[in-house]
C-alpha cells in the first residue's frame, strides 16, 4: 500500500478531491448521436457546411426584387411551389429574380437569388398576376434582407460549435446533427460492477428479527447511472474472508462470479468497519490494494474505502448502513467516476442553515435538508441507518467539525435525482 499520504480519517474535501484526482480520463469511443447523451465529448464538434447551409426565409409570404407593384413569376399553390420548400438538390443559385419580379415561398424555402426581402402572406395584395403591399404593410416594407435567414447566420464550416470536455445535452446533439455529424467521439462511460455482502440481507419480503431489507440491489444501478456510470453486473458474497477476498478478485466460487472485464470501479456495500464481522478492509490487505481514502471524518460514513487493485480497478467500499452507504456515493463514488470521465469536481454548492448546529469536534455531518424560505432546514430521521429524510431532501448541507449557528453559509451536496 502506498505511504505517500495518510488514508485514515480524511476531512470531507479532502476525500473528496483525493477521490476525483485519483481517476484517469477513459479510452475515447465513437458513438452514434442517440447514444451520445449524457457522455462527455472527447473532441471539438466542427460545422461540416455552414449552418444554416442555405439562404432561407423566416416566413411563409413572397420573396421580391426591387420596388411593387411586382410581377409574380409563378401561380403555384403553396405546396405545389418547387421554391416553396427546400429539396434535397435545392441551391438558392439554381433560380434568379428580375427586378420587379416576386415569387410565393414558404418559412425554410430556398431564397431565389437577387431577393431584396421577403414580404409576409398577411401583407401582401395579390391581383391577377402582380403583388402588392396591402394596407397593413409599413411603408418600404420588405426592408432589405427582411426575413430571410443568410447561410452560415449562425456558424461557418469549420467553426467550432461545441467545445470537448462537455457532458452532452440534447440541444448540443440536435447542434451536432445540425452540423453533419452522425457520430461522436466521447469518453467511455466508467463500468461499475456491484459486489453485495450481508448474511442478514434479504431481497424481497419481509424480514424477521435480525433480517434486514436489501437497499442497494434496487437503486445502486440507478444511482450509479445518475452519476454518469454503467453497471454492468452485481452479486453477492457470503460474509466470509476467502469468499470476498475471490469476489473482488473477480475469481469464480461456487456461490459468486464477477467477470473480471466488466468493471473499472467495483462498489461494494457493507463490511467496511474493523470488527471481525468485516471483510472488506482485511480483503484489501491480503490482496496488496492501494488505500487511498481509509474512513472520512464525517457522520454518516466515516468507515467509506477507496482502494486501487493491483489489475487497476478502483473499489469504492460504502458501510453497510443505508444513509451512510448514499453519503459515501456522494463524496467518492462521484467524484471517482466524474474524473474516470473526463469532468471536473463540481464545487459544492452553498446554503443558509436553518438552524444551528452543536459541535463535533474532528468531525463533519451531512445532513440531509429542505429548502424553506430560503433556508436549509434539516430533514428528520437523518441516523446512519434511516433514509426518509433523504428520501424528501432538497440536498445535503455539511457541518463542520466546530458546527454553526442558525443563517451561516455552509457547502452542500446536489442530490442527482433532484431537478430544479
């Protein structure tokens, strides 16, 4: 193990920053523009042609030239006109404008060339076979280049329309189909593989004294995925030393195999404390692991691992208790799988405490809370081992060790599932 720096009891930032900071960018891939959402770009997207790639009008009316009344060139009904809609071969070249003459088009049609401007349907007075502004229109109306929208308005070709290094939304991949692209280069999405432990869980029912409902198996995966991850297979493991050392091994038992190529991170929950019941940390030293972060001075979570195997993979140890284990996803699940793709640490957010809070010398709390006339109020329930506080929380405040009176500004967590 590495003794560069001290593992044990990390303050919260620290943790967290050791934990994006300990993570490397992935391989690039490419990936189709449905697939790109929500990836992080690995390269700059160009405009493949100018955008828009054609002059085209911004309503449906009559493109002109020169001063009315004007000469219509053409009688066809809207629909049937060839310059009313753009066709796959249309170039605003192909047709020219006299002076004095006019044409019907439609909002995205081809601009004949020679158009001084477009004059809108509900302007213009037509009388056998010449246009003219009607009494609604101001006078010299169109002015020149009126509703037409110039090729290249919004961006040239070759000019960058979105830089590398975002997460893609999808207006950025309506922008990047709008620039010719049909693939992406981004950053591998992190593959994260799941290892459960607990004699005492069970996975459906109701459990009996001693017996404990299974929290991770039903929202790990979608967590996971919410902070910018893909699970690619969970399990279990006996709590016993030689099965969980073969688990995080990805060695086949008779009770558990873990394929070996389908993590980069492995998450396990539970048995991260020092009594003999737990095996993750005694896991680790048989198996020569780097620990990186060995427990964080924070309630709940304090007993969180980060530790890199000696095939590379990082493995992310969340204690067993409910809360403390989503916590622990908080301050280092995300971080790590933020920097395996490419994305900076988001610096926490700030918030006015609601009330005040006693200290705790050498010690952080996370606190779940709800936004309340722009305060953060703490949610009830917030032991290790409760989740209804979370379950309705606006975010997570910290408190630091020597706590804070009622209106301090304190850093927060988002909650990923929490929009607005």
């Amino acid at each position: 193990m590495s003794e560069a720096t001290d593992p044990r009891n990390l303050d919260w930032e620290r943790a967290r920053t050791l934990a994006h900071g300990a993570a490397h960018p992935l391989p690039y891939q490419t990936v189709t523009l449905a697939d790109a959402l929500g990836r992080t770009l690995a390269e700059p997207v160009h405009a493949l042609q100018d955008i828009p790639h054609y002059a085209s009008s911004a309503m449906d009316g009559w493109a002109v030239n020169g001063q009315p009344p004007w000469t219509l060139v053409s009688h066809a009904e809207p629909e049937e006109h060839r310059w009313g809609r753009p066709s796959p071969h249309a170039d605003s070249g192909e047709v020219a404008l006299a002076p004095g003459e006019a044409t019907f088009i439609l909002t995205g049609g081809v601009v004949p060339e020679n158009t001084e401007g477009i004059l809108r349907t509900e302007h213009g007075l037509v009388r056998g076979d010449l246009l003219d502004r009607n009494e609604d229109a101001r006078a010299g109306e169109p002015s020149p280049r009126e509703h037409i929208r110039p090729a290249g308005e919004e961006a040239g070709k070759g000019s960058e329309a979105i830089r590398a290094g975002v997460v893609l939304n999808p207006a950025q991949i309506a922008l990047a189909a709008v620039c010719g692209h049909d693939t992406l280069t981004v950053l591998r999405a992190p593959r994260v593989s799941l290892l459960m432990t607990g004699d005492e869980v069970i996975e459906q029912g109701l459990p009996h004294p001693g017996q404990v409902r299974d929290t991770f198996g039903p929202q790990l995966p979608g967590f996971v995925s919410m902070l910018g991850g893909h699970v690619d297979v969970a399990g279990r493991a006996k709590d016993d030393l030689e099965d969980v050392i073969a688990a995080i091994s990805a060695e086949p038992t008779d009770e558990f195999s873990l394929a070996r190529a389908s993590g980069d991170v492995l998450i396990t929950t539970g048995g991260t404390g020092s009594s003999s019941a737990d095996h993750i940390r005694r896991a680790l030293v048989e198996l020569d692991a780097e620990l990186i972060i060995d427990g964080i001075a924070m309630r709940p979570g304090h007993p969180t691992l980060l530790a890199r195997l000696q095939d590379g993979r990082f493995l992310v140890g969340l204690p067993g208790n409910p809360l403390a284990a989503m916590m622990a996803m908080l301050t280092v699940a995300g971080p790590l799988i933020a920097g395996l793709r490419g994305s900076a640490l988001a610096a926490p957010s700030r918030v006015l405490s609601g009330e005040a809070f006693e200290p705790l010398p050498g010690r952080s709390r996370l606190v779940p809370y709800r936004l309340t006339a722009g305060r953060a109020m703490p949610s009830t329930h917030q032991r290790s081992g409760m989740l209804s506080g979370l379950a309705g929380a606006d975010g997570v405040m910290v408190i630091p060790g020597e706590g804070c009176a009622a209106g301090d500004e304190l850093a927060a967590m988002a909650l990923p599932w929490v929009t607005g």
